[in-house]
C-alpha cells in the first residue's frame, strides 16, 4: 500500500503540469478512444505526442510495470508513469517528423498491446493525443458506451460548426474578409497602411496590413517555393503581443488551405476595434501568427492599435 502512493501522486502532479502546458501553447485537445483488432492486417496503433505534454493511456484492467516498456526512450522521454489503469507518457521534446519510437504495453493478465509513439499528426488537422482510451473487444460495456459518446461528440461538434458557419455568413467582419482573400479591396472601407515581405527560403511571403473605420485588417499571401512537399495551414492565432496567450477574436478567410509546390494561396484577417481594448478601457497592439502543418509559426504580422479609424 505504501509503495502505490506516491507512483499516483506522481502521477496526479503530471497531469496538473501536462495541462498546464497544453493550456500555454493552444494545444488542441484530444481525447479518442481506440478499437484495438486482433486481425493480422490490422496495423499498429499510433498515438501522437508532443514535447512537455502528457499523453495518458486508458486500459480496461490494470498494467503490469515491469513488462511496459518505452523503447529507446532516453534522451527523448521522461520515465513511463505505471499506474492502475493508466500509462502516462511524457516526450522531454518535439520529436522529429519522421521519428518514431515502439511502445509496448502488458496487462497484468498478460494481454499485450503494441503502439507506435509519433509526433504530432501532420494532418490537415493535427492534433496532439492527450487521452487514449483502450479497448481490446469492442461489444464490452465500456467499448460500445465509448463508442455511443463519440458519435453523440461529433454529431454534437457537426451541430456547432454549422451554427458558427451560419454566424459567420452573417458577419460582417467575415464578409469583408472574403472580399480581401478575393482581391476586391476596392469594395472594402479599408486603405492600405503598409507592404513588406519577410524573407523564408522556402516561401514567398508577401503581407498587407490595413486601416479601416472601427477596424484592421491584413492580407497574407503566399507562395510555395518549396518542391519538396505541399504547405498546409493550420491554425491562426491574434493574441495581444507574440509571447502572450490571451486570445482575441477575429474574422479569417483563406482561398485555399493547402499549396502544392509552386501554387500561391491567400488568407485575409479582419479585426474589430473591441478586439485591441482592455478590461480596463485602455487599447493595446495585437499580434496576429499564421501556424503551418508542422506546428512551426509561418508569419507572424504585428497590428498596432493606431489602425484603428474614428
């Protein structure tokens, strides 16, 4: 009984920091559940991780710690977390793109179970895993209760991204950032303020930022001069300076969100004025930062509040 008492308190003091961390960075969280199949065909399971952020492993009986191993964790790991149910990992960094690392996980009745540790998914999409939950057969209570709430999830987020699409049709924020991803700025109470171009070996970048009445905007357009691989947008984030994570709201469009080598792609943004004031009253510059597929920022443009027309 001693001997179990700190292994969870050890593991209650990484769950706190892991959120932490993942509150910090905006990392997206994921909580997925996971059909393990005893087919031959079926492939490994993979879970993603990102570095200072616990990934917690969910299993149906308890896992026996000796026979859980990471392998060729050091360097790149923290110590597994081994208790009850659960299995914490912790990557002490980002792993490289193409880095993967075998996981293998033992129930106490000797039931076996095979991942592969990735970095954070590349999808269009990506995302980090916070949760895992396991199943080995999928008729158990567990399993077909896991998979009822999933579908009620995403039939719930289906329901609220046509309620936000609907919300954005009739904004005009929105609608005046669609007229500037499609070139019609002359249709816009906006006046060009400033051009330039950050230097990237890999893409060509060209930013506009704009003063408008009760509001700014910019233009980003980019370039994939890179023919090694297609770009992929990810996320954008307007925050009140570069190292701050107090988000601000903002309307976004984009003409495309992937680029193929050699294709130019364009994403406008429109701020509102209630944007750049404080609690206090006060107003505030903002920092707008473009994020690509690989989780890296691609541009970040500054938006003082002197945009701002009466």
């Amino acid at each position: 009984m001693h001997d179990i008492l700190p292994s969870r308190l050890v593991l209650l003091a990484v769950l706190v920091s892991s959120g932490a961390l993942a509150s910090d960075s905006h990392e997206k969280i994921v909580i997925r559940n996971d059909m393990v199949s005893d087919h031959p065909g079926v492939s490994t399971s993979s879970v993603y991780v990102s570095g200072q952020i616990a990934t917690v492993l969910r299993f149906e009986k308890d896992v026996d710690p000796a026979q859980t191993k990471l392998l060729g964790w050091e360097g790149r790991f923290e110590p597994l977390v081994v208790g009850g149910k659960t299995v914490v990992i912790v990557p002490i960094r980002n792993l490289d793109r193409d880095e993967v690392v075998p996981l293998l996980i033992t129930l106490v009745d000797g039931t076996e179970f095979p991942f592969i540790v990735k970095p954070k998914s590349f999808e269009e999409w990506g995302w980090t895993d916070h949760q895992v939950n396991v199943f080995k057969s999928p008729d158990s209570y567990k399993a077909v209760l896991a998979s009822l709430n999933d579908s009620l999830k995403r039939e719930r987020d289906l329901r609220e991204k046509v309620e936000r699409f609907k919300e954005e049709e009739n904004s005009v924020d929105h609608a005046y950032a669609t007229l500037l991803a499609n070139g019609q700025v002359k249709k816009t109470p906006f006046s060009r303020r400033l051009v330039y171009r950050p230097k990237n070996e890999d893409m060509d970048i060209v930013v506009e930022v704009f003063s408008g009445p009760g509001k700014a905007a910019a233009i980003v357009t980019l370039t994939n001069t890179y023919y090694g691989d297609d770009w992929k947008f990810e996320r954008a984030y307007l925050t009140r300076d570069f190292t701050s994570f107090t988000v601000r709201p903002f309307a976004l469009r984009m003409d495309r969100a992937t680029l193929v080598p050699g294709q130019t792609g364009t994403i406008a943004v429109v701020v509102d004025q209630s944007a750049f004031e404080t609690k206090n009253g006060d107003v505030t510059d903002l920092a707008l930062q473009i994020f690509r597929g690989d989780g890296l920022i691609q541009v970040a443009v500054a938006l003082e509040a002197s945009l701002i027309r009466r």
